[in-house]
C-alpha cells in the first residue's frame, strides 16, 4: 500500500513539472495531493487525510483551476530567450541537495531507531481537539484572525476600485 | 540490505524518502519552469512535503497529537498563502497581461 499511494504522489508530482497545459497540470496537482492523503491514512492518521482532500485537492486546487480559466492562459508563453545556463545551474543544485540528503537519511542512526520503536494508535479528532483547545487555544483564534486577514486582503487586490 | 527492505515496506525512511522527492521536484518545477502559476503549484508541493515528513515524525515518535496540531496550523498559513498568492497573480496579469515571470522583470510599467 505504502509503495502505491508513494508512486501516486511522485507520479503526479512529475507530471505536473513536465506538462504543458496548466489546467491539466492543476489536475495533476489533485493527483498528488490525494497520494499524500493516502500516506497519511496509511501514518494512521485519518484527521489529516480528510483536511488534506478538503482543503488541498478540494479548496486550494479549485481555487488555482479558477484562476487559471480566468486568465485564459491555458499555455506557458514562449520564452523571451533561452537561459540554458541558468537551467542547468538549477538541474546542478537541485541534483547535489538530492544527493546530500539521500546520502544523510540512508545513514542516519537515528531514524533507524525510530523505524524499530513499536507503533502508536490511530490519532483521533477528540485527541486533537483536546489539544488544540487545551494548550493552543491562543495560537487557534490567531490563525483564525488571519484567515480572516487573507480573505480582506484578496479581495482588496482583486478589486479594481476599492 | 535492511535500508532498501524498510524503504519498500513503508518505515520511516520510506516516507522521508517520498518527502525528499517530492520536495526536489517541487523545488524543479520553481526552478525550472517560467509561468507563475506552475510555480505556484510547485510550491505547494514543497509544502506537501514538509507536511509529510512532519506527520511522519509525529507517528514515529509515538504518536504525538502536537504534530497534528501544527499539520492544522500549516494547513490554515497555506490555505492564506494560496488566496493572496492568486490575487497578486491576477493583479500582475492585469498589469502585464502575461503570467511569464520573465516578462515581469521591472517594477514600473
């Protein structure tokens, strides 16, 4: 299951960095997304899995499809010239942080340890809700103000004349 | 070789290693890739993988709720990044009528 839902997630993924069509992209995006809800299921975390198709493959992703249909630009626009130095700078660093965490996770100790120690049971939303409204009720009604925030400042910069 | 075998069984390192891969090919899709809205989504593919490597630490770690707690507090800074982030888009598409972020090179007209 876990090798599944990891080849969802990175095929959508590469999909999404090779296409051309941006609305077929943003699909792609959703393709994703739902492979990550499925890792999370399988992390026994079925909280996270709902919130993760809510708000990502549905919200988010709805979102950006609007606005893609609403520029009309279905097509990355020609270049206006070619930066093959700057291509392959980027292939370079990308390939070398590739390689140095590769080489950190396959021999680090201490997440072999981790791996060894018995499992937990599933988190559950009572779990979470004591939680959040125990210790971090502070952090919550700030993170509502700013939802709060982002929704004014959208549409104040959509507006045309305000 | 017990790396390899607890990779393709979904151990930790498993899970980190989808992490790290989605989070390179987000990073490529910023890099590499000139309309902004692809950038966009590469971005939050990044932030996908930040979030998977954070659950995965919480489970392994035995189960600790804090880390959904924060999964929940990244999920609400994500969902405000995304709105702004779309309306500064149609704002420059406005302005410049492309979302190539090669042309949008000057900071006046």
């Amino acid at each position: 299951m876990f090798l599944i839902f990891a080849l969802i997630t990175l095929a959508g993924a590469v999909a999404l960095a090779l296409q051309r069509n941006l609305v077929v992209a943003g699909l792609c995006l959703v393709l994703s997304f739902t492979g990550v809800a499925g890792l999370f299921l399988l992390l026994a975390n079925p909280v996270a899995a709902a919130l993760q198709i809510i708000v990502y493959s549905g919200a988010i992703v709805v979102l950006l499809l609007f606005v893609i249909m609403l520029l009309n630009e279905h097509q990355e626009e020609a270049a206006v010239q070619a930066r093959p130095l700057q291509r392959w700078v980027s292939v370079a660093v990308i390939l070398a942080l590739g390689a140095g965490v590769l080489k950190l996770v396959a021999g680090s100790p201490l997440l072999r340890r981790l791996d060894a120690a018995p499992l937990p049971a599933v988190l559950t939303l009572g779990s979470l809700g004591d939680a959040l409204f125990s210790e971090h009720l502070l952090a919550f009604e700030v993170a509502g103000l700013l939802l709060l925030a982002a929704m004014v400042s959208a549409v104040a910069l959509v507006k045309r004349d305000l | 070789m017990t790396t390899l075998s607890s990779i393709l069984a979904g151990g930790l390192q498993g899970y980190i290693l989808v992490a790290l891969l989605l989070f390179l090919i987000g990073l490529g899709t910023v890099l590499c890739r000139r309309s902004i809205l692809l950038q966009f989504m590469g971005v939050e593919l990044m932030l996908n993988a930040a979030n998977v490597a954070l659950l995965a630490f919480a489970r392994f770690r035995g189960g600790d709720v804090q880390g959904l707690v924060f999964y929940l507090f990244i999920i609400a800074v994500a969902a405000c990044e995304a709105s702004v982030g779309l309306g500064l888009v149609v704002g420059l598409y406005r302005h410049r009528h492309s979302t190539d972020t090669d042309r949008a090179d000057a900071l006046r007209q």
